[in-house]
C-alpha cells in the first residue's frame, strides 16, 4: 500500500511533534531528573517486570484470601449446628491444610499452562516467521495501519525489525498474539503466595472455636470476625485494583461470605 501524501508534507509533522514533545519536556525543567543508570534501571527492571510481577501476586492474593475468608468460615458454620467445638476446629483445620494444598497446585498447574502456551505460541511465530515471511510483514502492517501509518511509514521499522528474528519475534509475540513472557518463577511464585493467602486467610473463621466453649458461641464471634475482615478485605481489594466503589465492593465481599455460611448452615440444619 502506497501513500497519496507528498513526503515533503510529512516532515513537518514529524518535526512539529517533536518540537512540541521537546516544549513538553522543558516546561518541567525545574523537577530534576534522575541519573541515566537509575533512569535505565527503573524503567526496564522495576517498572516493567516488577509491575507485572506485583500485579500477578496481588491477584493470586486476593484469590487465596477470598476463598481462604470463605470456604473454612462456611464449613466450620454448617458444622456448629451438629458438633462440638473439638470437631469443627478439627475439621476446619483440615480442610484449612487441604483447600491450601488444592488451591497452591491449583495456582501451579495454572501458571506452568500459562508458560507452556506461551512456548508453543513462540515457536510457532518463529517457524511463520521464517516460512511465511510476506504474510508476517503483512501482519505487522495491519498492526500499524489503524494508527494511521502508511505502508511507506511502516516500512523502515519492517526493515529494522527483519534485522533482528528475535526483535522479530518478541515484536509479533506483544502485537500480534497480546502475549508477554511470563516469569520463569512464575508457577513457584504463584503456588506459594495462592496457598499461603489462603491458609492465613482460613485461621481467622476458625480462631473463635478454639477459645470459646460450645460450637454455637464460637459461630456467632466467627461471623462478627469474618464479616469485619471481609469488609476489611473488600476496601483494600477496591483500594489496590483501582475501583470506584469501595463501600459497595467491601459490601459484596460481604455477602458472599454471608451467603455462603448461611446456606452450608441451613443444609446441614434440613439435612441433620
């Protein structure tokens, strides 16, 4: 695809754009800038990588949290309508340790499938790369189109980018498939921080029963606990990924974890 535009009339463009990008930059010469080592060391080691790898914890956290604050408080619930302190705490602690061991592989078999796809997508995009050369250069000229670069625009980043298979590579991986490589500590990271989340966020359903007398009396601070540590967990949760309605998702959290004990409750209470 060729361009009816004149060169002669891009050139202004381009170097009024960087004319006002340069205007941009000085209006805050007052702010000082940082060293080109910490500037370097910054932007492509922790902004980049550990952004990513803080923003993939926090959602592993919040996974193991929320099924942690749930699931031990909805079992040793339906379980105070039949059994004595000794058998919730026992059975609650078990299926503490249990749901632990199932949500960290859980969390293992996820990220090991999220780095195996991404493998097989790579090596994929190498051999098209190498077999069908024309219909990837016409792939990235799709990519740039929309933003409205022209064939003869996109060209000299097409050449620079054939220079280099891997750039190559790297380039249609991000563009084309929507694909980042993930850490190679990914599925460990990942294992540890679901399973732990949920494991401590489990402790605090079952601490009641274990200091107070009969199963009823453990059930009633249980629920006064959780539901304050739920609403804790739903602000912060709100507070962390950006959301505008942080009463209102400290409300739901709420309620699932209200939900959830009553029903297992009322079932056993029917059922028993």
């Amino acid at each position: 695809m060729t361009s009816n535009t004149p060169k002669n009339e891009s050139t202004p463009l381009v170097k009024k754009s960087i004319s006002a990008s340069s205007e941009s930059s000085h209006s805050h010469v007052a702010i000082p800038a940082p060293s080109n080592a910490l500037h370097h060391g910054l932007t492509h080691a922790s902004h980049k990588e550990g952004h990513m790898l803080n923003t993939e914890i926090l959602r592993d956290a919040i996974i193991g949290l929320a099924d942690g604050l749930t699931v031990p408080f909805a079992l040793a619930a339906g379980l105070s309508n039949l059994a004595d302190n000794k058998i919730v705490v026992l059975a609650g602690f078990a299926e503490l340790i249990a749901g632990s061991i199932s949500m960290g592989l859980g969390g293992y078999l996820a990220s090991t499938s999220e780095i195996e796809h991404f493998d097989a997508e790579r090596e994929r995009e190498e051999l098209e790369v190498e077999l069908f050369p024309e219909a990837e250069e016409q792939e990235i000229i799709d990519i740039f189109e929309p933003y409205g670069l022209t064939a003869d625009e996109i060209e000299p980043i097409l050449n620079k980018l054939k220079q280099n298979p891997q750039m190559y590579v790297d380039f249609m991986m991000k563009f084309e498939l929507n694909l980042e490589k993930p850490n190679k500590y990914r599925s460990v990271i990942s294992a540890a921080t679901i399973g732990s989340a949920y494991f401590f966020g489990g402790i605090i359903p079952l601490l009641p029963y274990v200091y107070t007398e009969d199963a009823i009396t453990g059930l009633i601070y249980s629920s006064v606990l959780t539901l304050i540590t739920l609403f804790i967990f739903g602000v912060a949760r709100a507070h962390f990924i950006g959301l505008k309605g942080v009463i209102r998702s400290a409300f739901q959290t709420m309620m699932i974890g209200t939900i959830a004990a009553a029903a297992s409750y009322l079932m056993v209470s029917l059922t028993g």
